[in-house]
C-alpha cells in the first residue's frame, strides 16, 4: 500500500528541449540534475534556424517542453494535450539561467504543465 501511495505522490520530471538561443546542455548543470535536458542543435542536430513550428514538433514527438527566450512566438504553437512552453528573459546569463529554471521546476510536476505557455 505505501508503494502505490509513493508512486501517487512521485512528481513528473520536466523533459525540455532547449531552442537554438541556448548553450549545450553542459552549461546548465543544476537544470541537468533536475531535468532530463536536450538541446535542438547539439542533441537532435536540427538547424540554428530551423522554424518555430518544427522545434514544436520535435518537442512534442519527444514529450519535451520547449525552453525559450521566444516566449511571444512559440505560445500560439501550443495545443491543449500537448507539449508545453517555458519562456524566458533573453537577457539572463547561463549562471541566471540554470538557477532560475531549476528554482522553477523544483517541487513541480511536469503533467500540470502540458499544453500551456508560462513565462518565468
């Protein structure tokens, strides 16, 4: 009975692609701890300037949430039931970066944040 009541209560980790805007994954070593961290260039060997739509997709086929500092373009992509998006500042450091969003995922759980766009 307690197995399933920590299995219940066991969040979701985030699962999140980082758009072409952002350093390799290596760079961020709190969110990689806290996440399960990708990124579009250097893990999945898509274009720097692939389009919004397709790193949306990509995102989705992988079950990821998209991390970006395009907050305003990438929101009218998401669909309910979907991946989500995380928006950011595009003037943070890596340093602000990797503590801001590992503050934000913390205690969280991923499924309360499929198909909606959050600006942190």
């Amino acid at each position: 009975m307690s197995k399933n009541k920590s299995q219940q209560s066991k969040k979701e980790k985030f699962r999140l692609l980082l758009d072409s805007a952002f350093a390799k994954p290596e760079f961020f070593p709190k969110l990689r701890k806290k996440t399960n961290l990708a990124h579009m260039v250097h893990d999945y060997s898509m274009s720097p300037q692939a389009e919004d739509e397709e790193i949306y997709q990509k995102a989705t086929k992988e079950n990821r949430f998209v991390l970006t500092v395009n907050f305003k373009d990438f929101k009218k992509l998401v669909k309910k039931g979907r991946s989500g998006i995380i928006g950011i500042d595009s003037y943070l450091t890596n340093d602000q970066i990797d503590e801001f969003v590992s503050d934000f995922v913390s205690g969280k759980d991923s499924e309360d944040f499929i198909g909606k766009a959050i600006k942190i």
